[in-house]
C-alpha cells in the first residue's frame, strides 16, 4: 500500500500547530485544560483509577485522529469549492489575515489602497509576522512607465497620469518598508512590477484568496471580492495569471536605481548607483557622486554602460543646462517619482556608431 497520503496531513496539522493563535483561543485552551486537571484530580480516589483513565485516553485519542485525518480534510474538500461573496475589498479586514499568515502572502493589483497612509502600517505589522513565521511575500503592480497605465486610465475614466501618481505612491510607501525592515524579513519580501494589465486582482494569505476583476468606470476594491480556495478552479486560474506575470516582471528596484558604470579611457572606471527618469523616450540620470566625478574628468573621454539599459554598449553623458525648459520638466518629473529634489541632470545617450 502507498504509504504517501497520509504525508500531505501531516503536513497540514503542522503548520496549523505552527499557526499564531488569538489571544481569546489560548485563554479558553487554558481553561478548559486547568477544568480536566480538576476534573481528573477530584477522580483519583475512584476505584481502577488507571485502568479507567487509560480507556478513556485511548479512545479520545482514536477520536483526535480521526478527526485530523478523516473528517477534517472532508471539511477542507468541501469547502475549497465554496465561494464567499464580499461587496467590497476590506483592508484591514485582509491585513489581519495577513497577520496570521504562514507560508504565502500575494498581492496582485494596478495600485492599491492597502498601501496608503490609512492601511498600511497595519499592514506592515502584518507583513512583520507572517515573514517572522516563515511566509513569502509577493507584491506585483503595474509598471507605472508602461502603456497598460495609460488603457487602465481610459477604462477609469481617468487620466494615466492620476494612476501613474498612484502606483509611485504605492512604491515610495513600500521601499521605505522594506528599508526598515531586518535582513531576515526583507529576503522573504518581493516587489515586482509587471508591464501587461492583469485583467484580474488578488489578495491571498496562506490557501485563501480574494478574487475581483479590473472593472470599467471603477476600481476593483470597490466591487464585488470572491473569497476563494488557492486549489478551487478559479484560485488556480489566478494563481496560474499572477505566475505568468510574475515571471516577466521585474523588481522594484531596478524602477527606483540604475547600475551605472562609467569608464575613462585614461582613468579605469567606477561604479554607480543612480536615481533616473525617462522624459520623451530619452533617459536622464542624478546624483551627487556621479556629477563630482565627472567634474574630475573630461567628458569627452567618459563613456557610461549598464546592463539595465535597453540599448546595449556605450553611452555618451551629456549635462543639461539648468536655464533650459527642459532642465524645468525634469525637476517636475523627478520629484514626481522620488517625492524629492535634483538639481543637475545628466542624459545618457547612446553612442553614434559611424559606418562606412
């Protein structure tokens, strides 16, 4: 006989022994554990005292078990198939769940409320637990450069920009998290940001999820939420969308830092790490470090690279004068996306090659 079944329960009463219990659990757990030492204590002068205790222990403990390994997951079976209905997205009703999480946490949405000034250190204090107990979390939301921003605004109603303001809100809240947070808890953290709109959205804690769709005319935490099973039909479909997008996303921090290399060609190279913007397709970067060190040098023999970029191999640096309209459009854009201020800019253009 296959002996593998009963490894996946084992597993399950496990974890849920390693689940953080509320505070009302453990006092009525306490209660009724000084209760049967009473109860047992006033028993002792019974004849066959053992005899009788034994018996009673043993047949309890027939009873645990097959409620662990029989009925329980019966229950388990018929609920994952169960659909709850909430009319709306209840953050802090999630972040509680969150609290109690033990093995995954995942968010997948446009941009969030979860992360506004109203939610979110009550999400963080969930997010601190469930990390502490071993939970992953996964947050993705949409790219703010992206062209799915601009279909998301039209479907809102709204203009790009008002979302695009939204998502770096979002993402300013979150790195300054994760900044605080120790290296133990911030290698269980993730955030990614995908350029394809989702179509759906998904709020997860352990193997529940809830589930709502990217609606026209409004946001979808406004809207009806599914409470579903990860291993129901649809929580695997939203489970198979978010890996999708998971896999062609790409973390935070290359949106927030560039890698920069720049190169003398009398003088080695160092390395950098800028803050940058795009404006009209063209790429600028920032930084005091980076604007002393080519003070240093001529820049006619500074050559920058990085393998972030789009366009591979050399890139010429080029100043911006800060007399220049231009110079004016990258101080709105820059404090747009860092909520902080730049003075001298530096555009990385590609290297004209020149061919016979």
């Amino acid at each position: 006989m296959n002996g593998g079944p009963p490894v996946p329960r084992l597993r399950w009463l496990l974890r849920a022994l390693r689940t953080p219990r509320r505070p009302q659990s453990l006092t009525v757990l306490v209660l009724l554990a000084a209760v049967a030492g009473v109860l047992l204590w006033r028993a002792a002068s019974m004849d066959s005292y053992g005899q009788n205790l034994a018996l009673n222990l043993g047949t309890d403990l027939v009873g645990v078990a097959i409620t662990v390994f029989v009925i329980g997951p019966l229950i388990s079976r018929a609920q994952e198939g169960r659909v709850r209905e909430h009319t709306r997205l209840d953050y802090e009703w999630f972040s509680a769940q969150v609290y109690g999480s033990t093995s995954n946490v995942k968010v997948l949405d446009t941009f969030s409320n979860l992360f506004g000034p109203q939610y979110s250190e009550r999400l963080f204090r969930g997010i601190r637990s469930a990390t502490a107990h071993g939970a992953r979390v996964q947050i993705l939301l949409l790219d703010p450069d992206s062209l799915a921003v601009i279909l998301r605004g039209r479907e809102l109603g709204e203009q790009s920009a008002d979302i695009r303001r939204d998502i770096l809100r979002n993402l300013r809240t979150l790195s300054q998290f994760a900044r605080r947070l120790d290296g133990t808890s911030q290698q269980f953290l993730e955030v990614r940001l995908c350029s394809t709109s989702p179509g759906v959205t998904l709020y997860r804690w352990d193997e529940r999820s809830l589930v709502s769709f990217l609606t026209v005319g409004r946001l979808s935490g406004e809207g009806v939420q599914l409470e579903v099973a990860v291993r129901s039909p649809l929580g695997v479909f939203v489970e198979q969308r978010f890996d999708e997008l998971w896999q062609q996303s790409k973390p935070m921090e290359r949106f927030t830092h560039l890698p920069l290399t720049l190169v003398d060609a009398t003088d080695g190279r160092r390395e950098f790490t800028c803050r940058f913007i795009y404006v009209e397709d063209c790429l600028y970067v920032a930084g005091h470090d980076l604007v002393s060190y080519m003070a240093r040098h001529r820049l006619d023999q500074l050559s920058a690279y990085s393998e972030a970029l789009t366009v591979q191999g050399a890139h010429e640096l080029l100043v911006i004068d800060d007399e220049t309209e231009l110079h004016g459009l990258l101080i709105q854009h820059f404090a747009e996306k860092y909520d902080a201020s730049a003075t001298t800019f530096v555009e990385l253009r590609p290297a004209v090659l020149v061919t016979e």
